[in-house]
C-alpha cells in the first residue's frame, strides 16, 4: 500500500508493506515500510524495516529494527 494507518482499537496479526505506516493499536508481525510512525497507543511485537523510525514515548515495543538506505 502507499499508505496505512491503524488507530488505537486496532488487532492485526500479520506483515505491513507500504511506503507510509502510522501505528496506533496492537499489531504482531513484520512492518517493511519507508517512513513508519508509532503511535503512544501502540502495541508492537516483530521487525521493523525503515528509512525513517519515530516513537512516541508510552509505546510498548517488542521489536528489532533495522534501517535500510
């Protein structure tokens, strides 16, 4: 997807591909995305691929990441 945006109710389990990924609810699984945004309300388990990684602070974060050129 170009871009993708879950708010704080949201359940996924599975991997996000897109260019833009704003993250606001529990999600289990992989994010490969160029810009991805982590909503205070997130709840996050997998690896995330980036160019660009912000956090804002209350998050609960089980992750790896790596950020790619």
């Amino acid at each position: 997807a170009t871009e993708i945006e879950t708010d704080s109710n949201s359940n996924i389990k599975g991997n996000i591909n897109a260019q833009d990924t704003s993250l606001g609810g529990k999600l289990q699984g992989n994010v490969n995305s160029d810009k991805i945004k982590i909503k205070k309300t997130a709840e996050i388990e997998g690896v995330l691929n980036q160019k660009v990684l912000s956090i804002e602070e209350g998050a609960s974060l089980k992750i790896k990441t790596e950020t790619y050129e």
